[in-house]
C-alpha cells in the first residue's frame, strides 16, 4: 500500500470536513483548497435572479429589500411568482450566514394586483416559516397594499398566522358571495387537532350535504395526513419545528365546486420515491421512457400517482393522491394539480373527457403543492 504524505492527508481531512459542514470545492491547486460556501450559492443564485428580471432593491451592500410581482400566479407567471417566494426561501431559515449572506428586510406587496389562492397559500407558508425563524417578530405593513388583495388576505386568515400586525379597517360593504372559505390552516406533521379542525371547517362550507360525501368528511383528511406524514423522513435533518403543513379551502355554493389547495415545505414527491416502497414498481413504470426522460420530476410525479398499489399496505404518498384522484373519477368533473420539485402533473375530467398534462419547471417549488377540486 502506497503511504500517503503529509501534504495529501491534510487534504484529505479538508476534504471530509467542507463536506461535513456542507461546502463543495471551487478549485483545487497542488498546494490549496478553496471551498464554496452555503452563503456563496445563495448570493450568486440571488445575483442571477436580479440580472434576471428579480424586482429588488439592495441597500446597505447586502440588505435586501424584494418587491413582489403585479400577478401571482403558477399558471399565466409560473416563473417570476416562484422566483420571488424562492429568494424569501433562500434568505430566511433557523440557520442563516448574518455576515456572509444577502439579508431579506423587507416584502413588498405593493405592486400586487392579482395573486392566486395557490400562490397566496405558498407565498404565506414561507412568510411564516420565517416569522417562526425570528420568533414571531415579523409584523405585516399594509397601508400601501391594494384593497382587493388586503381584502383577499384577510378573508383567507393571513393575519391570523402573525403575532405583529398593523390595525387596518376594510371596506363594510361587499358585495355578497356564493364563495365560502377555509381560513388559512398551518399543522404539524402530528396535529390530529387540525386533523379534526379541518373536517369540521369542510362540514361548515359544504353545509347539509356533507352526509352524502363520506370521502370529504373523513377520506379528505387522512390523504392530506398521508401525504405529509412522508413529506419529512426522519433521516433528512429536518427540526421538528419545521415540520409544518399549510392548508386553505373553499367551496361555490351555487357551482357545488370545493377547492382545496395544500402545501408542505417537506422533501419533495420524487425526491422521495427512492426510498419508497414502491421504488421498484417506479423504476419498471419509467423504463418504457427514453433514458433522459426518467429522471425528469414530472415523470416522476406522474408514476407516483398512476402506479398501482397493491393490498399489502403499500402506504406512501402517493397513496394519498390516488385517494383524491379517485373521488374526481368517480364524479366525472374536477381535477388535482401535483407541483413538487421541478415538475408538475395535472389530471384533469370535464364533460367526459380526461386530460393529463405534465410540465417541467426551470426553478423548482419548495416542497409541495397540491391543489384539489371537483363538483360535488
């Protein structure tokens, strides 16, 4: 066996140690290592954003003011909706680089004219992932905020969700809605209280006819449980504090359309498949695509919802799914919008007709959204 020098071992024990603390190598020269640090990436990541088109102001060299965009919305402005609630991701969190990195010090919603319910639940979900990262410090200042979309935060519970906030009086007369709504729910992964919260606020929306649809009473919760319960493996480091789900619901009382939209922070559907215990049955579902394509998150996300599980107590999260897919089956009218990592997956029924439509994403969603809705 070849004995290795000092010179090389001292490398080799550098080596060990940035990979420990989560730094990857920039160079590596005959005498010297120079490493890529965590604050790094994020600051080149949010100088690519800014060259980009990111609405920002930095002040101070590194305090950074972000200005949400005029419509927020997955659909028709995927790109720079997401690019905003990332760079909130990126510069908040439990264990931030106070003297290396970019610092978020203010949101600006201003400019918001339009914002989706699905862009609102995330766009909240991050908001207050931070709010609990400085201990509920953080206080809402809305005396420049569109009064349609003070209105609409409002109505959906986002206040709620903050310990500091600024008084504000809204408009006393509105016009009546068929519209009712779920206010914002955020949950632990082991909140059985919200669990049962989520089934009684269900039966307020719907009203009366709720006896006729035992899924929504009871089905609904658990597949939302079920998700979540393999949105955190034990194994991937998250705090217990961050383990949260964020839930907003409504229902047309003249359409008998409900709507639900969920979202979790956690490890991503195909990040997760893996270690699945359907990985097997994944792998063989993806191996009639070309090879480039079976990595892709879409595709992904598609096998973990269309394979099909067996009796045998197969649970994983994708189980969840096809609980929901299958209640928009049997109704003939709805559909359910799968976006997690880089992909989205779309499954869709109108007058008969079925429609699956799968998408890849330049700038992946933080976790997972799922939004859910069909004609009872």
């Amino acid at each position: 066996m070849k004995k290795i020098t000092k010179r090389e071992r001292d490398r080799d024990i550098l080596r060990a140690y940035l990979h420990r603390t989560g730094r990857d190598i920039l160079e590596a020269g005959r005498a010297k290592i120079t490493p890529i640090s965590k604050a790094s990436k994020i600051n080149r990541w949010i100088t690519a954003q800014i060259k980009s088109g990111l609405d920002c102001e930095i002040k101070r060299n590194r305090d950074l003011f972000l200005t949400l965009p005029t419509i927020m919305n997955f659909s028709t402005n995927y790109h720079r909706t997401m690019q905003a609630i990332q760079t909130i991701r990126h510069l908040t969190g439990r264990r931030m680089f106070n003297n290396q990195c970019y610092r978020l010090c203010f949101v600006d919603f201003s400019k918001i004219r339009y914002i989706s319910a699905s862009a609102a639940l995330v766009l909240t979900a991050e908001l207050s992932k931070w709010d609990d990262s400085v201990k509920k410090r953080l206080r809402p200042k809305v005396k420049s905020w569109d009064k349609n979309i003070l209105s609409q935060f409002d109505e959906l519970g986002f206040f709620d969700l903050f310990s500091n906030k600024d008084s504000f009086e809204l408009e006393k007369e509105k016009e009546p809605s068929n519209i009712s709504f779920v206010k914002y729910m955020k949950g632990h992964l082991h909140d059985d209280e919200k669990t049962q919260l989520l089934k009684r606020e269900i039966k307020r929306i719907v009203g009366e006819d709720l006896g006729k649809w035992t899924f929504l009473y009871s089905g609904l919760s658990e597949a939302i449980t079920n998700v979540v319960h393999h949105a955190y493996p034990d194994n991937k480091g998250y705090h217990e504090d961050d383990k949260q789900w964020y839930l907003t619901a409504s229902y047309d009382g003249e359409n008998r359309i409900i709507k639900v939209v969920f979202y979790d922070q956690g490890i991503t559907i195909p990040g997760s498949l893996p270690e699945s215990k359907i990985h097997e049955k994944v792998l063989s579902y993806l191996s009639k695509l070309p090879l480039a394509e079976r990595k892709r998150d879409e595709q992904l996300l598609k096998a973990a919802v269309e394979i099909k599980r067996s009796s045998t107590g197969e649970i994983d999260r994708g189980k969840g799914l096809q609980d929901l897919l299958e209640f928009i089956k049997q109704r003939g009218e709805g559909y359910l919008s799968i976006m997690s990592g880089k992909g989205l997956y779309k499954y869709s029924q109108q007058n008969n007709k079925t429609e699956v439509k799968s998408v890849s994403f330049t700038l992946p969603v933080c976790g997972t959204l799922i939004v859910w809705s069909t004609k009872l």
